[in-house]
C-alpha cells in the first residue's frame, strides 16, 4: 500500500513540473525552441497580416486627411413613430368587455380545490348508489309481486270455499 501511495506522490510531482513548464513557456510567448519549423512560423506570420482588417473610425473624428477617409458616416436611427403605428394597426387590441362576471371576481373558497380533484371519485361513486338504489328497487318489486301473487291465489281460494 505505501508503494502506491509513493508511485501516486511520484506522478502527481511530474504532473506539477510539466504544468509549470507549459505555463513558463505560454508567458515567455514562442521561442526558436519551440520544435516549431521555420517554414511553419512564416506561414503563420504571412497568415496574421492577411487577417489584419482595415481600420473603420466610427465614433472618432480625425483629423489627419488619411484617416478622415476611413471614417465611417454616421448612421440614422430609424422613426420610432412609423414603427409603433404599425404594431398598433397589426395589433388592433380587443374591445373591452362592459360586463363584468361577479363569480369571477369574488374570491374563492378555501376548499376549491380539494371540491376539483374529488369531483370524478364523486362521479364514480353516485353511478354506483344510483345501480344499487335500481336493483334494491327491483328486488322489492319482485317480492311485492309475489306477496300480490299470493294474496290473488288466496283470495281465489277463499271464493272458491264460499261457493
């Protein structure tokens, strides 16, 4: 374990030491030592020159004849007032309602929205006592009927003894 701890000590100082050489290196700029060719660094300094752009004078007025031709013309701001005319008729805002719906505006119940979410189990659930309410209905109709039955099958037997 204390030959990893070493070895990792070890990198990590050879990490450190290349890390400030590069940085020696990028603050001293490019030297002949480089390992860059000649050949290499003379493209690149052709390069420079070509991606020099010419000098534009915008906010400055000079007074050399030489630079007053590099001066660039002062540009006009465009009309504020044709701009917003024409987002106002492309815009052509909605009338205002008159009416005013008081349900709206009356703040809500604190319970709002326990009432929202409740609102389909609710559904569900009255479906379901009208069903049951339907078939308890049925079933009393049923038993009613047969109790009917009966007394019509009694009453007709009672007649048939007084004969």
């Amino acid at each position: 374990m204390e030959k990893a701890v070493g070895s990792l000590q070890e990198q990590a100082q050879k990490r450190k030491e290349r890390l400030k050489a590069l940085r020696d290196r990028q603050l001293q700029g490019r030297g002949p030592d480089d390992g860059e060719p000649e050949r290499k660094r003379a493209a690149e300094e052709a390069e420079s020159e070509e991606k020099h752009r010419e000098l534009k004078l915008r906010n400055y007025t000079p007074e050399d004849e030489e630079l007053k031709e590099r001066q660039v013309p002062k540009a006009k701001p465009a009309s504020v007032e044709e701009k917003v005319k024409d987002q106002l008729e492309a815009a052509n805002p909605e009338p205002v309602i008159e009416e005013v719906d008081l349900a709206n505006l009356a703040p809500r119940k604190p319970d709002w929205d326990l009432k929202r979410d409740v609102a389909k189990k609710l559904e569900k659930l009255e479906k379901r006592t009208q069903r049951a309410i339907a078939e308890l209905i049925r079933e009393r109709l049923k038993g009613s009927e047969a109790e009917l039955a009966g007394a019509v099958g009694a009453v007709g037997v009672e007649e048939g003894d007084s004969d």
